[in-house]
C-alpha cells in the first residue's frame, strides 16, 4: 500500500510529532509513504533521513493559495497513493482535494476540537480520545466513519523508575513549548511552595517558546535559581526524563499530551492535571492528579508523590505496562493500517458498484 501523509504547519507540536513518528513507523514497516510537509518543517530532516519516505515540500501562504494546492494536486497525483491521511485542519482540506484529484481515499486525524466545515472530502475521521469523538458524533459525523486511536510514541521503552536517582533530591521534570495553556507558571508556583512545605527536591524545565523571559523571571522572584533549572529546547526528550523521578504535566489544556506517553515509556510516574488527555490515558494507579489552574492541587500532588515512595515505584511500573498494551507503536500502528485496509477497500468496493 502506498500511503501520503499531509502536514503543513511549520512548529513541532504533538501533531506535527505525530505525522512525523507514523510516518516514520509506516516506512519501517515496509510501506511506500510520501510526507508533504511545509517547506520550512522544524523537523523535516527526519522525514529526509529516513529510507521509504519520500518528502514533498510545499510552502501554502494561506487556506486559498491556489499555486500551493496545485503542487499538492501534483506531487499526490505523481505518488499515485491508495490513501491520504492529513493531520490538522489545513492539511486534511487541502490533502483532501488532492486525494478526490488522483482517487485516493481520504483520512484525518483530529488532533483537536476543530470546525468541520473545511472536512468536506474525508472517507474516515481518527480521533485520537474519546472526547474528540463524541465531538465528531455530536455534530452528525456517522459513527462508522469515526474510530478512535490514539497517539503513540517512537521513545524506547525504559524499565520502570522505582528507586530515586538521588536519595537527598527527588528531581521533578517537566518539558513543553513556553505558552499560557501549559501552565509553567502554576507549576512554579507550586513547586516553591512544596519547598516551603519541607521537600527537598529540584525541578528540570524543558522547553522554550514566548514565555520564557516571563517563566525566568518568575522563577528569580520566588528564589528558585538553585532548586530549578530551564534547560532550554529539548530535541530528545527521554536524555531529559533520564535525569529525572516523577513528571508533571501542569497543563491549563492538553487534548492529548504525546509527552504523557514518553514519560510512561521512560518509567517515570505522573503527576498531572485533569485535561482531557491525560485524564483518559490516566487513573489513579498511573498519575496524581490536581485541578486545572490550581497552585494548591498541584502542590499536594507533588507532595504526595514525594512521601510515598512506593507510591511511585508501583505507578512507574503500571504505567509501564499500560504503555505497552495501550500505547506501543506495535499496537497502534498495527490499528492504523488495519484501518487504512479497511477504508481502502471500502472505497474501491463503492467504485466497482458506481461502475
């Protein structure tokens, strides 16, 4: 089967990580796979270094950039794909004309709570939570169109962190684009006041983005310049989290949170918010929980993953293990291409009635 995957933002978010760890797994599992992406890619030259995957750049100025659609039309056209498979909203309208253009089947991915409006030429929609696809059901997406698959993570496995790296520190880690919905700052906040409560521990912060002047500063007025570190962008997450006992995700809106899955592979326990991600690849036997936006919460989640060591060997090794049955690429891409047969076939089925 030959398969294009289309996206077209130019950031490495969680949708953009997606597009590229699927198509990545797909070519190693020996399918022919074209990536379009953006000209200007953050991460493009993972697609380029890859065996199978053919990269087509194209750089749209916009949603009605016709000389854009038309390179599309024509790099799908030259691929001749069985299946396109578009991630985010730009990238699903726009691969799906090139999909109806050479009769292609069509596939999205919705990575989020988007209007529908611009989803016209969609055989099948993949929602990556149950929320998202009671959204899709909600507003008159049939059923047997919609399945639901969630993300997964290239990230090898490590085994379960059940001892702390240094028995004086515990070492809280936490990584992500510098942006309101993350919620740094609650996490800050949170943590100067799990050290006022007698913790010892540190805090590794992983990311950058247009935050971060405001994080550092927030940092130096609450004295934390010795007990917390921004390590600046982190290419690799898991050389972050191997440094690290327990993650926290602080987030104010995660719809799924692809991080979430890292840390499970990497054996760490979760301390995390009650979004909609998380709160569904998550329980009690895997995370702490708190409440969105809230100092107090998180404080009193950190501080229970601190006093309960046990605690967090035994949730290190559930998650564990849910990430293999759940969230392996083994068993998610294993879905996907099972998937991608069935919406092939059903497209070619309705053709031969047509004719």
């Amino acid at each position: 089967m030959k398969i294009t995957q289309v996206m077209l933002a130019r950031g490495f978010g969680g949708g953009e990580r997606h597009f590229v760890d699927l198509s990545l797994a797909l070519a190693r599992r020996g399918y022919q796979v074209q990536a379009v992406c953006h000209g200007r890619f953050q991460r493009r030259e993972l697609l380029e270094a890859e065996p199978g995957v053919t990269v087509s750049p194209v750089s749209p100025r916009g949603w009605w950039d016709p000389f854009a659609q038309r390179r599309i039309n024509q790099a799908v056209a030259a691929f001749a794909p069985d299946l396109v498979h578009g991630h985010m909203v730009r990238a699903s309208y726009m691969g799906g004309r090139a999909a109806r253009g050479c009769g292609a089947a069509m596939v999205t991915t919705m990575h989020n709570y988007a209007t529908l409006s611009y989803y016209r030429r969609v055989d099948h929609y993949i929602a990556t939570t149950r929320a998202l696809g009671e959204y899709l059901r909600g507003r008159g997406i049939d059923d047997s169109a919609v399945s639901v698959l969630p993300y997964f993570t290239l990230v090898e496995p490590r085994p379960p962190v059940t001892e702390p790296r240094d028995p004086q520190v515990l070492v809280f880690v936490a990584v992500g684009r510098f942006v309101h919905k993350k919620g740094f700052d609650v996490l800050l906040s949170a943590f100067r006041r799990l050290l006022d409560s007698g913790v010892s521990a540190r805090l590794l912060l992983g990311g950058d983005g247009p935050q971060r002047g405001t994080l550092e500063k927030q940092a130096r007025q609450l004295g934390l310049e010795r007990a917390v570190k921004l390590t600046g962008w982190v290419d690799e997450v898991p050389t972050l989290f191997d440094r690290g006992d327990v993650f926290v995700l602080p987030s104010r809106d995660e719809p799924f949170g692809i991080v979430t899955l890292e840390a499970m592979a990497c054996g760490l326990p979760v301390v995390t918010t009650r979004t909609h991600g998380p709160s569904e690849v998550l329980d009690e036997s895997t995370a702490w929980f708190a409440g969105i936006d809230e100092v107090d919460t998180l404080t009193e989640a950190m501080r229970q993953a601190a006093a309960d060591p046990e605690g967090r060997a035994e949730r290190a090794r559930t998650a564990s293990r849910v990430f293999h049955e759940q969230y392996h690429p083994d068993v998610v891409v294993d879905r996907i291409t099972a998937l991608y047969t069935q919406v092939v076939d059903r497209r070619t089925d309705a053709a031969g009635t047509e004719a």
